[in-house]
C-alpha cells in the first residue's frame, strides 16, 4: 500500500515515469508481428518518438500518444501509487457509525464513535461481522448498573479481542445511562469480546473502562433485560436472554 506522507509531486513522478515505461514496453506486443507496419513503429518508439522528422514523425508521435494515453488510464484504474492528492484512500476507511444489537427482548440500536475509542469500535465491528456474538447471551445482568454480554462460553470467562492483540485503554466516554462499554478483569489493558451497556448512570468507571458507544434506540429493551429474574450468585439471567445477532446499520433505521 503507498504511504500516506507520500506528496503530490512524488506521485505524479511515478505515475509519469509509469506512464513513459509502459508505453516504452508496448514495443513487446508488436514483436511477434514484425512483418506489419505499425510493428516496425512501436519497436522504434523509446527511440524515434524523441526525434520526430519527415512525413513518417507524425505517426511515430501519434502512437506514442496513444501508448502513454493507455498506459495511464490503466495506472489510474490500478492506481498502484495511491490517489493523485497524496492522501491513501481505501473502500472501507471507517466501522459502521450504528449497529443494531438484535436480542430476544428486541432491538438496541448503538452508535458507534470512533473518534473516541477507534480500536475497541475496530474490535467491535469485526466481531460483529464475523457472527462472533450470535448466539451468546447476556450473561450477567445487574438492575440499576449494567447487561454484560459477548462471551462465547457464557460464564464471564471467556472471549478475545479479533486480532488477537490488545486494545489499549480508551476512557474517553463517561458511562452514562445507555453507554455501550467494554467488560475486563482487574488488568486494564485485558479487554476482549465482553461489552456492557449502562442501565443507570455508574460515572466511578469513567476513567478506567472503554465506552465507545451509546444507545441512540432500545433503552427500553436495556430496561426489559436489566430486570428479567437472575441468580443471586453470579448475576445470571434464571432464562437466557440471547444476542441473536448484531448488524451493521448506516442509520437507526436503515440496515446496511
């Protein structure tokens, strides 16, 4: 992939040094039909299209043109050198700003904000998108404080991030009423898989946990699931309340 420091004047170098070359190298598709006219013509072309003479210059020119015209088109639809501005563009350069938590409450709709904790919002997404969550349930439920979701093995012990690596502390959300956060242990830097959205304000996490979201619709599914009947031993919902899916959303109402 090209840097992103690369500069304007440095990529329009390339893609004319690019350019030149291939049209220099367009004297190898004529080789093998030697015996035609324009043959003899593309062969000659890195020499005799700098010494344009006689009747014969024209032509020598107008296929060089032609030959540099079609080798930046196509280095502009391959674009191995990046955009023409210097800045590296990509198809997918920001997660999914909404996601829908489908349960088996209903729906909660989260926005996502990467500008405040973009490797959790990463993590999030990718998880979400490879079905990492379907199926798992909201394993510890406590009313007044927070739903705890996204462990595989359904008990709090379980879960990874989707690279494998650390995400780091992002506190920059407070934990208001509807914040979705990430779950850890007692390491701060050990988050995973396990997220939980705030049921009432709880601001003693700002500072030590990852919000990167918050509840733009579904409050009172939070409120539904955050007083379903749990064990009094470890918070466990008595009936699982299932994470069916979460999807991707461009808006609160509209899914990708």
């Amino acid at each position: 992939m090209p840097s992103s420091s690369a500069t304007p004047t440095t990529v329009f170098f390339a893609y004319a040094a690019a350019a030149y070359i291939g049209a220099c190298l367009l004297y190898l598709v004529g080789s093998p039909l030697a015996g035609r006219p324009w043959a003899a013509y593309l062969r000659r072309l890195p020499r005799e299209a700098l010494r344009i003479r006689g009747d014969s210059g024209g032509r020598r020119a107008t296929l060089f043109a032609v030959s540099v015209a079609i080798s930046i088109a196509v280095l502009l639809a391959w674009r191995p050198f990046g955009s023409l501005s210097g800045a590296e563009t990509s198809s997918c350069s920001a997660p999914p700003p909404t996601v829908c938590i489908k349960t088996s409450k209903g729906d909660i709709d989260v926005e996502l904000r990467p500008d405040v904790a973009p490797n959790h919002v990463d993590n999030f997404v990718a998880l979400a998108q490879s079905g990492y969550y379907d199926g798992t349930t909201f394993h510890r439920v406590i009313k007044g404080f927070m739903i705890q979701g996204g462990d595989p093995k359904g008990d709090g012990t379980g879960g990874n991030t989707h690279s494998g690596e650390p995400l780091g502390l992002e506190p920059g959300l407070e934990h208001t009423r509807g914040t979705l956060s990430m779950a850890r242990s007692h390491n701060r830097d050990s988050a995973g898989s396990q997220f939980f959205l705030v049921h009432k304000d709880s601001h003693f996490l700002d500072g030590a946990y990852s919000g990167f979201g918050r509840v733009t619709r579904g409050l009172d599914v939070v409120d539904a699931i955050a007083s379903v009947e749990t064990n009094e031993k470890n918070d466990k919902p008595t009936e699982p309340v299932i994470i069916e899916t979460i999807a991707a959303r461009s808006s609160a109402n509209a899914s990708i």
